[in-house]
C-alpha cells in the first residue's frame, strides 16, 4: 500500500500519526520556537537599564509616585500624587504597577525598577503581537523580521524602561490588530471565541490604561476595512453585541466609581481639560505642526526608518493586496488623526510603527526589498550613519554636561559604529540575516551605552537622586520632617518620600521651624530669604550639605542648600 504512514498506519503496523497532524505540529513547533526566540532577543535588547537608570520627570515620576501612594493608602479608586487629584488618565496602568509591587513581595517599599516592569512586559507583547501579524499576513519568516525590527526600534527601547502608559497601551492595540488580522484573513469570517474573546479584552483593558485610544485605532482599521469591502462582515465576526458588553463590564465599574467619588471632576479633567484640550492647542509645549510625527518618527523609529521609504513605496504600488491593505487600514488613518491634533508627542505613533515592522517583514521575506532594489544601498547606509552619530552624539553630550570623558562610553560608541558599518555592509551585499544580526546589535549596544553606561552615570542630571543620597547622610533621627523649596519636580516625592513638603521659601522654613527633626532644602539664591523667614532662630544654621545638579526638564543648572536639625 502507497504512503501507509499518511494513512495512520506504519511498516510495522503500529499506528502512526497523520501527516496533516504532523504538519500541525511541526508549525506550531516552528512559531514556539520564533516565539522564544524573540522573547529572549527581546528581554536581552530591553531589560538592561531598567534597574541602573534614574526616576525621570515628569510623567514617569506622576505614575510612579500615584501607584507607591495606592499601595501606602489602601485606596485603589482614587488617584492620588500627595493630595493632589491625579485624574489626567484612567486607573489601569497604576493598578498595573501597584500589582507589580504588591506581587513582588516588596509592597509600598518596592524599588523604582518593579514599577518599571510592567512597561517591559508591555514591550514583549508588542513584540510577540508583532510577529502574530506578520506571520499572520504571511510567513513565519516574515513575523520574525518583524519582531526583530519592532523590538530593536530606540523608540520601544525607550518606553520599554520608563515606568508610564505607553508600552502596556501599545500591547493592547497589537493584541486587537492581531485579532483583527486574524478574521481579516479567514475568508469564511466565521466567529471565534478565543480570538474575538482577544480583541475585547484588549479593549477594556485598552479603555482603562488610556481612553479611547485603542478603540480609535481599532475602529479606524474597521472603517477603513469596510470603506473597501462595502461589508460589514468582518465587523459581525467580533460578535460586537457580546463584545461591547464585555469591554463595560471591564472598565465600567471603575469609572462609575471614580466618576461618584471625584463628583464629575475626573471626567471634566480627563476628557474635557486633558484630551480634548491636547486635540484644541499644543499643551505643555508640546505643540506642533502637521507632518512633525513622521519626521520624529525617523530618529525614534530608528533603525525601522531606514528601510521604511522604500518599503512605504511599494506599499503604495500594491495597496490593493489584502495583506498591505490591512496594514495601511491599521496605520494611515490613525497617523492622520494624531498628526491633526495639536499636541503632539513622539510615543502618541508608537502603535502604528508594529505596522511598519510587519511591512518591512513582508517585503523582505517575498524579496521585494533587498540589494537589487533601487535606493537600497543608500537606504541601509543610515544604519551605519544612525550609529555612529548618535553613539558618539551621547558621549559629546556627556563630556559637555558632566566635564569629562568617559572611557567606556568611548570604547562602546567604537564598537556600536562598527556594529553598523558592518550591518550596512551586509544589507548591501545581499547578505539578509547576517545584515539583520548586526543591526539589532547596533541598536542594543546603543541601548546598552545610553540606559547602563552614560545616562546613570551623568550625576548631574539626576538632582532628585543626590538630594536623597544628601538626606540620608545628614538626617539625624529615622523620620525627620522634610520640606523643599525652588525645585518642584515631581521625583524629589518619591525618592523623598510621600510626606515631603513642597511649598515656597517661608513654608519651608515654618516646616523648618515648627518640627524638632526637620531637614529643609532651599536654593543657595534664597539662602538669604530662608534665614529671614526662621525668624527666631537665635544662631543662623549652617547647611548641612550642598548638592549641585541640573533639572532634567530644561537642563537648569541648581545649587541646593540642606539644612537639618536634629
């Protein structure tokens, strides 16, 4: 009998698996293994740093601070930055990191790096979700480009190790494209539980981190979707009417309770004053014309852009092919959308670059894009150019703010430089995997040279942190009464802790004065104004310390005087 094996049954006799289900199997081995390895290169691109480098303001801090005070109160509806009503987002992400905390087993006492890991997760997902898509819309081959391409991007690398909303916020909206894809591709567009179950949660969850804003994205693809179908079939596989109930059942709860607790204040400062206010005018400088995001978008999208004009280009020529369609239905219209509001901000495109990755991933894996394309040598060129300008960039930028060289950051800016030559070189020659090897490198070693070597050790952009080193060395009991003035960043709370004061001049010298174990940190240009304010003090105090440093936010060079008693 021909092909026994394929019928259940071996030379032996004994009975063998199909061939089909050893198909089966030898695929999801073949993803299972694209999966690890991406979670691995991943980890190794992204984790590093996230222990080493300082709290950042501004919003780091806010979100950082607001998740320790949920964990110190009890109070999980609330959100809280010392008294201050925190009602700029919604609840998810604080809830995220407050469970981060509370699972790590350090509770309120957890170190900045646990807050951050759940930015780091967030990463991965949109890693993984990446390669879904692109495996999805074509091979396996491609997803992995794809993934490759999204998590070596300085962009990811960035938000990967700041403990705010936007890595977790991408991960939903990967998690519902990637749902999307999927019915998008099933001809029959038939309903599935898990996958549409997928999309859903993605919503809520989506909803309750940020808004509106993985729907709108989401929607926007749908729209676009049926504008060209002229179906609403692929709107009717997500069993929206169960769907939709899901996704309140999620959010809902919290925001009826956070709507009773603020009496409305929640709902007029989030949409009315925060979102619709960044729609209207460019809040917080932050204001930018149309057509900013795309030019940001090739330095943070760096090393994607390189590739991503020529693979924009042919996106365009086949824009008719389900798979490219897809991914300009995810894409443009969002990209639109945000380059038309005001307020613009380079992680608000963060979800859309996936997009561009699972694009590129295509068309390297169909041999659209390669050497033998046009532009090709000149495109891949800017890897080596990206490399050596921004490594060598971040060294002259240490060298001019902390007054000296540092070795190792000169020896990683070499080595990252020949680290991109050499993934140019290999592009151009034809020469795919090795090509993309070196260039994931490049970007990790510069990952590597800004997040653990550079940024942590520039001391003097990192205030907050010294005036926390300053205090533990002076305090004189265990809890003293801690008060500062002329410098109002919101880290100095968490690194001084909940029950700082922050208040002018006088108020810090009426904390100064009324408490027996007190430290009190004013300018060395208010010196004269803090002494005056004492009043009654019969010996003018000396400061204790003096801490010199630079406020991240405008790079203002401070000196900061710390007075204590005992």
């Amino acid at each position: 009998m021909d092909n026994e094996s394929d019928k259940g049954i071996g030379e032996d006799g004994a009975p063998v698996a199909p061939a089909a289900s050893r198909k089966g199997w030898a695929f999801a081995h073949s993803h299972l293994v694209n999966l690890l390895v991406l979670t691995f290169v991943t980890l190794a691109l992204l984790a590093p740093g996230i222990s080493s480098l300082p709290l950042t303001d501004r919003d780091e801090a806010l979100y950082v601070q607001a998740s320790h005070q949920m964990l110190e109160t009890g109070d999980w509806v609330d959100i809280r930055f010392q008294d201050e009503p925190r009602y700029k987002k919604p609840v998810g992400i604080y809830w995220i990191q407050a469970a981060t905390a509370e699972l790590s087993g350090y509770a309120a006492a957890a170190p900045l790096w646990v807050y951050r890991l759940p930015s780091l997760v967030g990463a991965v997902l949109v890693v993984l979700f990446t390669y879904g898509i692109g495996a999805t819309l074509g091979t396996a081959r491609a997803g992995l480009f794809a993934g490759l391409l999204s998590a070596s991007t300085m962009l990811i690398g960035f938000e990967a190790r700041i403990a705010k909303t936007d890595a977790m916020l991408c991960a939903t909206v990967l998690a519902a494209e990637f749902a999307l894809a999927r019915a998008y591709v099933d001809q029959a567009r038939a309903r599935s539980f898990p996958r549409n179950a997928l999309f859903w949660t993605a919503m809520g969850i989506g909803v309750l981190i940020k808004g509106p804003i993985t729907p709108l994205v989401a929607a926007l693809t749908l729209l676009a979707i049926w504008a060209k179908e002229r179906s609403t079939t692929l709107w009717r596989s997500l069993s929206p009417l169960k769907g939709i109930v899901w996704m309140l059942l999620l959010a809902l709860p919290w925001l009826i309770a956070i709507g009773w607790i603020s009496g409305g204040a929640f709902f007029s400062q989030a949409v009315g004053r925060d979102m619709l206010g960044k729609v209207a005018s460019g809040q917080e400088s932050h204001g930018a014309p149309p057509g900013m995001h795309l030019l940001v978008a090739l330095g943070t999208f760096w090393p994607l852009s390189t590739l991503a004009p020529l693979a924009v280009v042919q996106a365009w020529k086949t824009r008719r092919e389900p798979a490219i369609f897809f991914l300009i239905a995810w894409a443009l219209p969002g990209w639109i959308v945000f380059e038309a509001v005001a307020t613009k901000l380079p992680n608000y495109v963060l979800p859309f670059m996936p997009a561009l990755a699972v694009l590129i991933g295509l068309l390297l894996d169909t041999g659209i894009l390669g050497a033998a394309r046009r532009g090709w040598r000149v495109s891949v060129a800017f890897i080596a150019i990206g490399s050596l300008l921004v490594g060598f960039g971040l060294n002259i930028a240490f060298l001019v703010y902390q007054g000296y060289a540092s070795w190792q950051g000169l020896v990683g800016a070499v080595v990252i430089a020949g680290l991109g030559l050499s993934a140019s070189r290999l592009l151009a020659s034809g020469r795919l995997r090795s090509g993309l090897v070196a260039m994931v490198a490049a970007s990790g070693g510069l990952m590597l040279l800004g997040y653990v070597i550079l940024l942590p050790a520039a001391r003097q952009i990192w205030l907050s942190d010294d005036l926390a080193d300053a205090v533990a060395a002076t305090r004189q009991c265990d809890a003293p009464a801690i008060s500062i003035a002329g410098y109002g960043e919101p880290s100095t709370v968490f690194r001084l802790g909940t029950g700082v004061v922050r208040a002018g001049v006088s108020g810090v010298a009426e904390s100064f004065r009324s408490n027996d174990c007190a430290i009190a940190i004013v300018p060395q240009e208010a010196r004269g104004e803090f002494l005056t304010a004492l009043g009654d003090v019969e010996t003018a105090p000396e400061p204790a310390a003096t801490v010199t440093g630079r406020n991240l936010n405008g790079m203002k060079l401070r000196t900061m005087l710390l007075f204590s008693k005992p």
